[in-house]
C-alpha cells in the first residue's frame, strides 16, 4: 500500500519540538496516574453492579455507544480547530488550535512524540470529566452497569485517540494497531488520507464511523457557512496529493 500524503513529512517539523521539559513531564504522568485511578474507580463499580447476564449483555452496546460519541466529538473539535480561530486566539489558541494547524504543516510530526506527550491535552481533558461524573456519583455509587461501561468506553477512546491518529500516520503501526484497523475500530491511514489530500472533510480520527455521515450531509460546511468564517488549516496552501 502506499504511504498516503501524510507520512512524507514524518520529521519535519518535529526537529526541536521533542525537548524534554521537565515541569511538563511530571504534569504528563500525574494526568496520566490520575486517569488510571479513575478508571480503576469505575471498573470496580461494574464489577459490584453487574447483576446477571442481562447486565453483561448491555455492556456491549454500552461501550459502543462510548466509542461513537468520541469518534463524533473528535471530529466536531478537530473541525472547530482546523476551521476558526487561529494560535493567537485566546485561552485555546496557544494549547488546542496550534497542535491542530501544526499537524497540517508537519503531518508526520506526531510520530516522532511519546505516547505521553500525544495523549495528555485528551488525558487532561478526561480526567476533568470523570472527576465530575463520579463526584456527581457520589461515594455510594448505585448507578447501571450501562453507564460505567459506556463512561469506561468512552474515556478510553478519548484518551487513545491521538495515538489512533499517530497510527494513521505510521509507515509501520504495531501490530496491534494494524489489528484495530482492521476490524474497524481505530481509523486506517487510507482512510484519514482523505483528510490531508483535500484539507478539509473526514474530520472524526478516533474510528472514523461518522465520517462519511458527516461528509455526505454536509452540516459542517453548512455551519461554516453560517458561522461565516473559514480558515483552512495549515493555512490556505493546497494540501499534496496522495498520487503527486
Ligand atoms: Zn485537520
Ligand atoms: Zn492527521
């Protein structure tokens, strides 16, 4: 298969970008750490609610629905980054919209980072929202299994899906990756392609179910429109063809 347009750039871009600093360092683990014991927390809550098969049953459509809504916020906050704003907007410029336009400039640069450094803006972030979901919990949890498990899901999807991304631009994913791919549960690098060929489109890059939903009905270009601003990420440079 062909390395698709995105892997050509794999280090430019990435050269004094990979600097270990030491503050951000302890902040990537301790996201990390708390990230586990939250989700220690909830796999022990489904462990004391299951109560029969029933409830095992509806552990699977629980967790897909996880997954699903992931791949859906993936490409709405990737379409908000990649489309207004620019690295100087205020609050989200410097921490949400640069990686989102750097990733267009230099495609291949996220393979060369760690798996901390990939995954710690979507760690902090779900860390955030497990913190309040099981504070709202409360400590005598009497919630369904179907919510743990799609709660479980989804945070897990969240935080793997900058490293599903980085397999989408590996020459050589591992194995497991190549597995995921193929049973349709991470986005293959074909498939996210269409992305950087046209800069625009196919914005989910968690699974990429929802893409061509997305795509074919049109409603985020719709809400460009509305929005009446439009800034093609990477700046206005026609994006390489995956044939040039
Ligand atoms: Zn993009
Ligand atoms: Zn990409």
């Amino acid at each position: 298969m062909r390395e698709p347009p995105s892997n050509r750039h794999s280090s430019r871009g990435a050269r004094g970008t990979n600097r270990v600093d030491p503050v951000r360092k302890v902040a990537e683990i301790s996201a990390l750490a708390i990230l586990v014991i939250e989700l220690a927390v909830i796999l022990g809550r489904i462990s004391t609610s299951i109560d029969g098969w029933r409830d095992v049953v509806w552990m699977v459509p629980a967790a897909f629905l996880g997954v699903l809504l992931t791949d859906f916020i993936s490409g709405v906050v990737h379409w908000l980054c990649d489309t207004f704003g620019d690295e100087t907007t205020p609050i989200l410029g410097r921490h949400l919209i640069a990686p989102f336009r750097e990733h267009h400039r230099a495609p291949g640069a996220m393979t060369q980072h760690g798996m901390l450094r990939v995954n710690h803006n979507n760690c902090v972030g779900i860390v955030i929202v497990l913190g309040v979901c099981l504070w709202l919990d409360g400590p005598e949890p009497d919630g369904p299994v179907f919510g743990y498990t799609f709660l479980l899901a989804f945070a897990c999807a969240v935080y793997l899906t900058n490293t599903i991304h980085r397999w989408a631009h590996q020459s050589q994913p591992p194995a497991v990756a190549r597995w995921l791919q193929r049973l349709g549960l991470a986005i293959t690098a074909a498939h996210h392609a269409r992305h950087h060929v046209a800069g625009r489109g196919s914005y989910c890059i968690t699974t990429g179910w929802l893409n061509p939903l997305l795509d074919r009905s049109q409603v985020l270009l719709v809400l460009e429109r509305a929005g009446g601003r439009r800034r093609r990420a990477g700046g206005r440079r026609p994006m390489r063809r995956i044939d040039d």
